[in-house]
C-alpha cells in the first residue's frame, strides 16, 4: 500500500482553510448571533397573511397588450387566407381582410378580438366580437372559448384553435 505524504505547501494550504473557517464562525459569533433578533420577534406582534386583492378585469387593456405582442403570428400571415376565406361568397366587391388577433376572456364574458383590414389601406383595425356578433364577411360568431372559436358560415361551423398550427 503506498502511503501519500504531506508536503509543506500542502499543509500550509489546509491550515489556511481550516483557519478560513475558524475565523468566519469566530466573525459570527462576535457579531451577535441571534439575541437581537429573538427579542424584536419577542415584542413584535405576529403579522397574520392575507390574500393579495383581486386585480380587476379591464378588458379593452387585455385586448390591446394581445394586439401588440401578436402571439397569432404578424399583420399580414394570415391576412390573405382570410380573404380568400371571406372573398368566396361575394366575389363582386371586395371585402375587408380580416384575421383573428386574439381571445380576452373575463369572468363572465368573452371576446373575440378581430383585426380588420379595409381595401387599399396597409393597417388593421381592432373591433371586439362577442357570441352572436357577425363578421366583416358576413359569417357569425357561434363560440369562443379560452383555446378556440366556432364560426358559422352560411351554415359551415368552422372551428379556429388558437394555439395549433391551423
């Protein structure tokens, strides 16, 4: 069996660490340890935890931070599949694009937020839907649901899932 010795500059390193140590539970201990603490906890009357207020539901605010984070994709991806969608019926006129931005949901109520483009202009405007509402290409708002929304075309029910590759 071979026997490791220790040599001086391994030892010196070991007796600084050992020193290291020595002197920061010295530091702690001269520094008071607890005693002050006990005593103010001692006084101090126990502070009982409530539950944070209830933010209340601003929707129009919700609406407009889904809008300018897109988390749907950018203004125009989905634009000319939605044209193409609502161009089918009325072929004569255009129509306005529009592309869904979003859901806010509340407490007790849910809208769909639409981003319209009119012919010729390169901005989408924002309109709030709700259940039963119609759409610019004449198409009506049947569900919306946290994940998802129905939309009834002329007798179609066309399901959107917000968050799957559609």
């Amino acid at each position: 069996m071979a026997v490791m010795r220790l040599n001086t500059r391994s030892a010196g390193t070991a007796a600084g660490v050992a020193g290291l140590g020595i002197v920061a539970f010295a530091l702690g201990w001269w520094q008071g340890g607890d005693a002050g603490h006990r005593a103010l906890k001692a006084n101090s009357p126990a502070a009982e935890w409530k539950l944070p207020e209830p933010k209340p539901v601003d929707l129009a605010t919700d609406a407009k931070i889904i809008l300018a984070k897109q988390p749907f994709g950018a203004a125009g991806e989905r634009a000319a599949a939605a044209a193409s969608v609502a161009g089918a019926g009325a072929a004569s006129a255009p129509s306005a694009q529009w592309r869904i931005g979003g859901i806010v949901a509340g407490a007790t109520s849910r809208y769909l937020v639409v981003l319209v483009r009119p012919p010729g202009q390169n901005s989408d405007r924002i309109e709030l839907r709700q259940v039963g509402e119609s759409l610019p290409d004449g198409a009506v708002v049947r569900s919306v649901d946290p994940s998802s929304v129905t939309i009834d075309r002329q007798g179609t029910l066309v399901t959107v899932k917000m968050f799957e590759r559609n």
